[in-house]
C-alpha cells in the first residue's frame, strides 16, 4: 500500500465514527485506560490545590512531550484547534478534580464516562451519522446517571454537587476530543499535545494564582501523587488517547474510555479502602451497559448496511 493510501485509510477510519481502531491503535488505547484509571485515585488522595495540581500535572506533561515535537514544523490551523483543545482541557479537569474530591471515585468517574453520550451527541449536531439504533444505549445510560445523582442527594449534597461537576467534566471531555482530532488532520501528536497541555498549565496558573493558592510548599508526599499522575494519567493515559485520535474518530476513543470505571474503583478500593453506596453500584451498571448497547447496535447497523 502507497503512503497516500495509507494516509487515506487511516483518514477514512478516523472520520468514520463506527470503524473499529486498527491493532495499533487498540494497544494504545488499551494502555491509555490503565494510565488514565490511576487518575481518579491519585486526585482524591491528593490535598494539593485543585488549580495547582492542574498547573503542575500539565506542565509536567508538556515539557516531557517537547524534545518530540521540536522534530516537527507546527501548522498554524492544527495550533489554533491545540490552543482550543488546551482550555477546554483545563475546564474538564477542573470538573473531573472537583467530583473527584466532592463524590466517590467509582460515582464520578462513571459519570465522566458519560463522554462517549456527549460525544455521540456532538458528532450529531455537526453533521455526523450516528445510528438510531445506538440512542437506546444513551437512554439506558442516563437512567443511570438519574439513579447515581438520586442517591448521592440522599447522602449529601456534596455529593450531588460532584456528580454535576462529573456531568459538565463529561461534556467537555468530549469537546476536547473532538478539538484533539480536528488539530491532529495537520499536527503531529507530540507538538498537539506540547500545545495543548501548556495552553491548560496557563489556564490553570492565573486561577490558582488569584485564588492565593501555594505553586511549591507542599509534602512529598503531594510531589510523589503529583508525579504519578504526570507519569501514569497524563502521558500514559491522555497521551496515548492523543495518539491514536490521528486515526480514529473521537466517539470512538470517548466509547473506550469508559473502562477507565472499573479500574480506578478497583484502585480506590486497593489505595483508599474507597467502596461506593450500593445504591451507587445499579447506576454505574446502568452507564456501563449503556455504553455497551451504543457499541452493539453501531455495529450491527453498520453490518445491515454493509454492501
């Protein structure tokens, strides 16, 4: 196969929002799940400023991709989508901290993993196909997210309050997805993620700066969880997420992240001794299954359509 053919297979699969990744990229993504599922645990067991920890786990993100993505020539409309992707990164992850802290970590997270319905929703609005059979999914999904938030109101309303932020996280995460895809069309995906990482350390720096947050005096133990999640969610997690977007489509990448709930309660259960309400364990099922059914009923109309 020419190299202008695989350009466009891979331009094919990645506009395609029901094509299954290539091996490559499932590996990636199948790496990016266990980087990310540290996420949640390592917030929650921090005490780091929330602005503060976003600062410096961006920072930290940006500068280990930079030595990558000084090999390539950035081009000016993928650096505007990078900048956009940046802030919207920033938001999400001030959402996905503050559900972190304010609700259980197996709550939040399957709330989070809602990105896929938001991205679905997304793709729709602006010109997509998604197929009628998959909306079955979503409405067995936000059942869930109603029996979560029910019970989490009858436990606090901090709680209540987290499962919001987890709800607004979701959504953003799905734009920065879809912002992530647009700038890989003409960036590579270390200068993509040396942008977009910086432009959320920015955004965060002035918010923690005017909130009278510390940047340094913390315990090493902070710096430790600190380094964990630079390591473990931001490289390992959203860098290889960033990767395999060059080739696949965002709605799929958001469907695959929703494994990140099963391994970061297992992790929050292991470091924390974290078990979610039972009330709470029907609705992450619900979300889960819902997910599941939007994957199931893709393919099969993808499969009836088929010539």
């Amino acid at each position: 196969m020419s190299t202008g053919e695989q350009l466009q297979s891979g331009q094919h699969i990645r506009d395609s929002h029901t094509a299954i990744p290539a091996r490559p990229d499932l590996i990636r993504l199948g790496l990016g799940i266990i980087g990310i599922g540290t996420s949640g645990p390592l917030i929650a067991m921090s005490a780091m400023p929330i602005p503060t920890l976003i600062f410096w786990r961006n920072l930290g993100g940006s500068l280990l991709t930079l030595p990558f993505a000084l090999r390539h020539k950035p081009q000016r409309s993928g650096v505007k989508w990078a900048v956009i992707a940046g802030i919207l990164l920033a938001v999400h992850f001030i959402g996905f901290f503050l559900a972190m802290r304010w609700t259980t970590v197996a709550a939040g997270t399957a709330l989070v993993a809602l990105q896929p319905i938001f991205a679905a929703l997304f793709v729709k609005m602006s010109g997509g196909h998604i197929p009628s059979k998959a909306w079955l999914g979503m409405v067995v999904s936000f059942s869930g997210v109603l029996l979560i938030s029910g019970v989490d109101l009858n436990i606090s309303l901090k709680s209540f309050l987290g499962d919001i932020a987890a709800l607004i996280s979701a959504a953003l995460a799905a734009l920065y997805m879809m912002a992530g895809s647009k700038a890989q069309r003409t960036l590579e995906t270390t200068t993509y993620t040396t942008i977009c990482y910086f432009v959320c350390a920015i955004t965060a720096l002035p918010i923690a700066l005017l909130s009278g947050y510390s940047l340094f005096n913390f315990t090493a133990r902070e710096w430790w969880i600190l380094l964990g999640l630079i390591l473990g969610a931001q490289i390992l997690g959203h860098t290889m997420f960033n990767a395999a977007l060059k080739r696949v489509s965002p709605a799929i990448v958001s469907l695959i992240i929703f494994f990140e709930v099963p391994v970061s309660s297992v992790l929050a259960i292991w470091w924390m001794g974290q078990k979610p309400p039972l009330g709470i364990l029907p609705g992450i099922a619900l979300i889960l299954g819902g997910c599941v059914l939007v994957v199931t009923r893709t393919r099969s109309s993808q499969r009836e359509v088929a010539p």
